[in-house]
C-alpha cells in the first residue's frame, strides 16, 4: 500500500511560534529553550533523529 519510495516517518520538522508579549528578545528565546527541554513532543522528533527548525518571534 502506498509509494515504497516515500519515507513513513518525518524527516523535517518546521515551527514557526509567534509570540504575543511584551518581554524581550532574551526572555523569548529563554522561553524557547525552556520549552525544548520540556516538551514531550520535540524530545521526541529530536530523539528520533528528526530535523526540527524552531523560529519564535514576536507577534
């Protein structure tokens, strides 16, 4: 079933967070590594070898 040429699995990951604040710069990007360590889901896509691009920026 399906293309046998076509990987079942995700090779790149893109997200694109805009973030509605007033903090600075470096309290987004602090956000954003908090948030990669934490979150179950990017551990995941990271641990299985998934390139995961990650732009946070301001709203």
């Amino acid at each position: 079933m399906g293309n046998t040429d076509v990987h079942p699995y995700f090779e790149k990951v893109s997200v694109d967070a805009k973030i509605k604040t007033t903090e600075s710069e470096a309290r987004i990007k602090e956000l954003q590594e908090k948030t990669h360590h934490r979150c179950p889901v990017y551990k995941t896509l990271k641990a299985a070898g998934v390139d995961v691009i990650s732009n946070w920026t301001r709203a």
